[in-house]
C-alpha cells in the first residue's frame, strides 16, 4: 500500500462527544505527525487539525469513524 501525507480538519460542535473523538485519535497515533487543537469561542466551535502520514486504508479509517460521530464534520486533503 503506497504511504501518504495529508491533512485533516475535524470541527467538533458542542454535542460532539469529545472523549470518543480522543479515542479514536489515539487508537490511529501510529500515522500522525502532528495535532492541533484551536478554540473557536465566539462560535461554540472546536477545531483538531491532524497532520498525517500513512497508507489510504488507515487515513480512512480514521476520518471515517470521526465522520460518523455526531456533532463531529471532517475533511481530509492527501498528496502523494
């Protein structure tokens, strides 16, 4: 499987389940390279930004379960 780099946002809104969200962070540490996290206070909003290097099963592993969890929206960018 050929290995990539890309870039993840995940905006976390207050009915987001912050914990679930860390989880499954954690459980993909093996392919991130960096994080960040920035409150948006004025918007009631959270952003996490991934930075990330891996093959496209793990990356969409990752932002799919993120995807899927309410509150939670995601976009991913991936360059070869």
């Amino acid at each position: 499987m050929e290995v990539r780099l890309g870039a993840v946002i995940v905006l976390l809104t207050p009915e987001s389940d912050v914990q679930r969200v860390n989880s499954i962070i954690s459980e993909h540490g093996e392919i991130i390279l960096g994080r960040q996290g920035i409150p948006l206070r004025d918007r009631a909003t959270n952003i996490i930004s991934l930075v990330l290097e891996g093959d496209t099963d793990r990356i969409g592993s990752l932002t799919g379960q993120l995807g899927r969890l309410t509150g939670v929206r995601v976009k991913s960018v991936l360059i070869k």
